[in-house]
DNA sequence: CAGTGGTCTAGACCACGGT
DNA sequence: CCGTGGTCTAGACCACTGG
C-alpha cells in the first residue's frame, strides 16, 4: 500500500526546515538551487520556489539571484500583533463588553495633533473620549482624534453606543497605520477612569491611521494597571 | 509605442486593492471568481491566484472554496513587531552600542519560572542578569534564565562581552517563542540601573523560547524610561 | 453533485547581479 | 556573460463545501 502523496509545497518547506534546524544546513549555508531541490524531491521548480519563497517571507532564509539562497544569520524575527476591536477582544476573554462615551466635541486641531499625523493647523477635528469596560471593570480609556476633512459623515455619527473605532472601520476600512507602544504613569484623569492609583504605571497604544495618504485619525488607548499584551511567533 | 507590460500578479493585486478601497467592491461584497478575473486582466489564473492569496494572507479578503471570494467585513489588523538583536536595534539609531554582564549564576529553576516556561522542577539554569547601553546610557536591563538541559553547552559560554541573545541566536535558531508585553513600575533593581526614580513606570517585554518543543530561555527585557515601540501596518 | 479555490506541472522568458 | 531566482502560462487534477 503506497501512502504516497505527491510532494507539495509543504512537503518542501518543512523538510528545508528540518534539515536547517538540524544544522545539516547551518547558519549562512549555501542551499542547493531551485533546479537541483526540483530534482531531489520530485516535484517542479514551482513548488520548490514557493516552499522557498514562504520560507523567505518568514525570514528564515535570504535569496538572491546569482548568488542564491542562503540560511540567514542574523533573522529579524517577526511577532505579529493582532489588533482587534475591543469588544471583540474583551468578548474573546469571556467577559461582558460595555461601551461608554465620556466626551465629544468638534475643535480646531491643537498644533501638536498637528504636527503628529499631517493635518493643516486649525483643521477641525472631532475629539472624543470613550470608556470600554469588562465585565464593568475598566478596562481601556481611549481619547481620539478624527481628520472631519476625511470623514466629512463622522459629524453624522453618533457615537453614544457605538465606539469610533468600530464606526470608523465600517467607514474606512483597510487603511494603513502606525503603532506605538510605551508605559506611561497615570495622570488625574486615567487614574479616575481606570480606578488605578495616579503615578501607577500603564500600557498604552497610539495609534494613527490614513487613508490613501490622507491622515483621518490618531487614537491614544491607555489600558487597565496589569494590562498585558501577548503574541507569538 | 505600447508601454504594456505583461499584466502581472502585483498588477492584479493592487487592481484589486484599489476596488476594494474605492466600494466599488464594499465589504462583504463577492468577488469574481479567479476565472472571471483572469478573463478580464488577460493572465493566466494562477497570475491571479497569486493575487488574491496575497490579499487573503494580509486579512483584506476571505477565501473560500465553492462559496468565493469575498472583502473582508471586520479585518483583523496584523502588526508586524520586528524583534532584532538590541545591538542592531540600537546601532540602527546611530547609537554606540555597549553591553555589560551584571550578574551570572547556575541555580535550580525557582518554581515560577518552571511553572513559567514548562520545566520539571529544580532543573538547573543559568541565570543572567545584563544591561544593554545606547551611547553610553542604559537602555535595557535584561533579566534571562536559560535551560541548560536544552542548551549545555552554555555553561561553557562566555556572556563577559557579547550578550547571551546573541548566542541563543547562533546555538538555537529559528526557535519559535511567545512574548508579552506590559507596563511595569520601577523596583529599586531596576531605578538603579536604568536610571529611572523608583515606581516610574517602564516598558517590559517578556518572551519565552522552545526549540521543538523545548523550552530553551524566558527572558524579561525592562526598557529605559520614556521607551516607546514602534511599528507600521 | 458541481462550483470554486488550492495546488502541481513542464516549460518559458525575464531581471538581477556576480564574474 | 551567464547562473540563479522571479514570474508567467496553459492545462490539469484535487479538495472542500454549499445547495
């Protein structure tokens, strides 16, 4: 009885795998080309290229042409942070999801909002003020800022049930963005909205989002004292 | 003079991006099928294929067989958290970079980091305690425990001028590892050698490494104060 | 059962970049 | 120049899954 499968692409990557973390191939090694792996395995260069090329992707191994394929030395490694909506993630952990608007009002952007995210001084922008809770505990206290050039409909919204960042999604989807993540000590108002100590340190996340070149929003999210963020890679 | 270049997977990928963008395919929409498409960019399906993977990898569509292809309704954002050696990362900011063994110890694993990292208890580990500078001022304090069942030959390392990540990364690459982050307030520890005022809060990045199934290290990586993390999606 | 994506093939041409 | 990876093609079969 033959089990034979017909090698695939993943047959590939995890044997190229194997025999890296085997140190058959060691760090900064010469790999057989595309050519000579086809023959080995059986299978079209096509296959072995793309075994190859997710491999690649994940820094495994570098490629070049000419000089061909080498097992990287130094791999930057890659941990993927997952950002989900918060009620999403807060009903991921079993918990009741409640949503609270503190604030709201349309001003002029203040110069440092500014000069953060690109906006003309004294654009007007929607400042807002959310509470999102677990289960009634606190949870992230989240101050926002909306480009109403962008989102011109944002002045429509209503934000009393429903957070921005939910609504903005529906809205702008698939825009591009950049993160920061620092610890920060609670001021007056985190310490009252997150029931922690003023000065105790926090987690928080900034946020700034364009749309195709256009920047529409800047979200600083600052977490419940204990707060930890997980990934793997 | 045709200008036309052969229609290409990455014509196709951004052709469709930009519908994607524009509503002309709104969320949740169903995408023609991979024929369909191939018909109208005139390649070939798998040119296509290629596309949409790419777009499914990235989260922007979901892909089914029989059903199709749709846009994506509630993409799940994925962040890219590049974690490179701290000598790179610090030499990257044109920073002279100095490292300094603190403290070296082989003892038996304290029962919260066997519990930690899945060991037995009392196995031996070698205990590090390091400090990573950026022009001369601290800018991590590092806290490692290591494995020696998985690593032995680590007893014999010599962590006096190069770090012990670095040397993980040599003896046991491509591992695969979990990291969580958070925000901690400054122990007398750590205000001493990150020069911070105690109880300020700091930025920690925590992450344990198994090598095939192994756990290898569990390392704690405390941040100068004002540290923040960056990254782009 | 039949439609749709998932993958493989064998061959081809191209583009980059050492030599 | 010419070897190596990058990509495309046209066709084929498979595997999952909705109806």
């Amino acid at each position: 009885m033959q089990e034979q499968k017909r090698t695939g692409f993943q047959d590939v990557r995890d044997e190229v795998l194997r025999r890296i973390e085997d140190r058959i191939w060691p760090q900064g090694a010469l790999l057989p080309t595309e050519l000579e792996l086809a023959t080995e395995f059986g299978c079209a260069r096509a296959t072995v290229n793309r075994a190859l090329r997710e491999l690649a992707e994940r820094g495994i191994i570098d490629r070049k042409r000419k000089s061909g394929t080498r097992v990287a030395v130094a791999p930057v490694k890659q941990a993927k942070l997952e950002i989900a909506v918060m009620r999403q993630q807060i009903e991921e952990i079993n918990a009741t999801y409640r949503y609270a608007l503190v604030k709201q009002q349309q001003i002029p952007a203040p110069s440092w909002l500014a000069s953060q995210i690109g906006l003309q001084a004294g654009a007007q922008v929607l400042h807002l003020h959310c509470m999102h809770y677990a289960d009634n505990r606190p949870f992230q206290f989240e101050e926002r800022w909306i480009n109403i050039d962008a989102v011109p409909q944002v002045v429509e919204a209503d934000f009393s049930h429903t957070g921005p960042n939910e609504w903005l999604l529906a809205e702008v989807p698939f825009s591009n963005a950049e993160i920061t993540l620092s610890a920060v000590a609670a001021n007056a108002q985190l310490a009252e909205f997150l029931t922690s100590s003023p000065g105790a340190p926090l987690f928080q996340m900034e946020r700034t989002t364009w749309f195709q070149q256009q920047p529409v929003t800047f979200v600083r999210m600052t977490f419940h004292p204990g707060y930890r963020m997980s990934t793997q890679y």
